[in-house]
C-alpha cells in the first residue's frame, strides 16, 4: 500500500468512526437517562451507569474505526 493511500484510508476511516460516534454516544446518553429515571436517589447504581456508558462510547469508537478500517 502506498504511503498516501495509507493516509488516505486513515483519514477516511476517522471521519466514519466521528460520523458514527455521534448516534452511538446519543443512544447511549439516552439509555443513561433512562437509567437515571428507574434508579433515582441510588447514587452507586448512577456512577455505575455513568461509567459504563463512557466506557461503552470508547470501545464503540474503536470497533467503529476498525470496522471502518
């Protein structure tokens, strides 16, 4: 592979995984209000949730990128 192919193929997987990212993060936000609903005043239960959501956007960013690759 050519070197600005390369570069070309990165670019271009980069742009899909943020185009991606943007429905990913929005429904896991949004499972995460739901969240915040059913187990209101249960502060562990909501970091946990917190946690798990911010975790679950970056390997879904990296899954994305290297399904875009």
């Amino acid at each position: 592979m050519e070197l600005s192919n390369f570069w070309q193929a990165i670019a271009s997987a980069l742009g899909w995984t943020v185009f991606h990212s943007l429905w990913q993060i929005t429904f896991l936000y949004l499972l995460y209000r739901l969240a915040t609903w059913i187990w209101r005043g249960n502060s562990r239960a909501l970091y946990l949730a917190a946690c798990l959501a911010m975790a679950g956007s970056a390997v879904w960013a990296v899954v994305s990128f290297a399904g875009a690759w």
